[in-house]
C-alpha cells in the first residue's frame, strides 16, 4: 500500500511540475548581434575626416589662388594706368616753349609718379610742326623739352633722372599741313628709360 502511495505521490508531483512549466512563455530568443569592427569602423572615421579635410584646404587653396590672380590684374591695370598717365603729352603754341595752363596738371601728376617711383628716370623728347628751318626746329624743340623738365625739377624731382632730347620736326605725330595737324606736333613726349617696369600708384 505504501508502495502505491509513493507511486501516487510521484506522478502528482510530475504532473504538477508539467503543468507549471506548460503554463509559462519559453524565454525570448534574441538575435545574434554581429560583432563589430571597430578598428575598421575607426579608420573609416579618420578617412572620411581626412577627405574633408582635403577637400577644405582645395578651396582654400583655390581662392587664394583666385585672390592673388585679381590682385595681380588689378596691379597690372593699376600699372597700366600709371604708364599712361606719364607717357602722356604735352603740347605748345606755335613758336613757344613755355608751359601752357592745362598742361600743367598733367606735370603735377608726373611728379606725383616720380615721387612714388624714385627709381624711375625718364626722358623728355621735344617736337615741333613742320615750318621753320631744321635748325630753328631743332633748337626750339630743345627749348620745349627743357621746359618740361625745369617744371618738374623746380617741383622736387632730381634733375640727374631726367634726360632732354630735341626731334625737331623729323617725327611728326599726324602727317598734315594744317593747323589741325600742327597743333598735334607741337609736342614733348614722356619715355621711362628705367625704373618703369612695376610703376606704383602715387
């Protein structure tokens, strides 16, 4: 009888145990998480750094290089006008040598140049119309290159960076026997001998 009970006792106890088990959820199964590289996850990070960092010093590489391109232009057009601005000629009555009144600003505006280029000389060509003897001519282009230099020493410039030089009538600026063309040739002409490579702005 003992026996039996035992057995009884035995089954209810399993029994038991299987159905408390039956009753509850089997624990969640979570997915495997692949493992991660993280040396190759780091250089993926320093490499895209880098390429931005590249791409950052291209641009600003690239408009430096645009900056100093328009700086250079603009000392070239600066250049540009300086010279022309002392190229430019003067001109004188018929059988005169003195400085007209509109001529003058245009002096006043060499010695600006010559002050602000102190290694710059020049040299002063005079020109006359085609009447008078070669010899007149030659004279009286003397006078009016002479002129134009004594202006500009009398207003600072060192007279040693200036040179004279008469034509006479030999280079006529406009072929013509008119006032029209006279007019024109009655001339000094401004040439840079030195120092007019990278004229300054005064």
């Amino acid at each position: 009888m003992k026996s039996v009970t035992l057995l009884l006792a035995l089954g209810l106890g399993a029994a038991v145990l299987a159905g408390s088990s039956c009753g509850k959820n089997p624990p969640p199964q979570t997915a495997a998480t692949p493992a991660v590289d993280t040396a190759a996850e780091n250089q993926r990070i320093r490499d895209s750094i880098d390429a931005a960092n590249r791409a950052a010093q291209q641009e600003a590489d690239r408009l430096r290089a645009a900056r100093e391109r328009d700086s250079l232009a603009a000392l070239a057009r600066a250049g540009d006008e300086v010279r022309s601005t002392l190229v430019a000629m003067i001109h004188f009555d018929l059988d005169k040598s003195n400085i007209r009144g509109d001529d003058m600003g245009a002096l006043d505006q060499k010695v600006a140049i010559m002050q602000a280029n102190p290694d710059l000389r020049i040299r002063i060509g005079g020109h006359c119309d085609e009447r008078g003897s070669d010899e007149y001519n030659l004279a009286l282009g003397n006078r009016r290159a002479q002129s134009a230099k004594q202006y500009l020493v009398s207003h600072g410039i060192d007279a040693g960076r200036i040179e004279t030089q008469s034509w006479g009538e030999e280079k006529p600026l406009v072929d013509g026997h008119d006032e029209s063309a006279w007019s024109q040739n009655r001339r000094d002409e401004f040439e840079p001998i030195s120092g007019g490579d990278n004229l300054r702005r005064p």
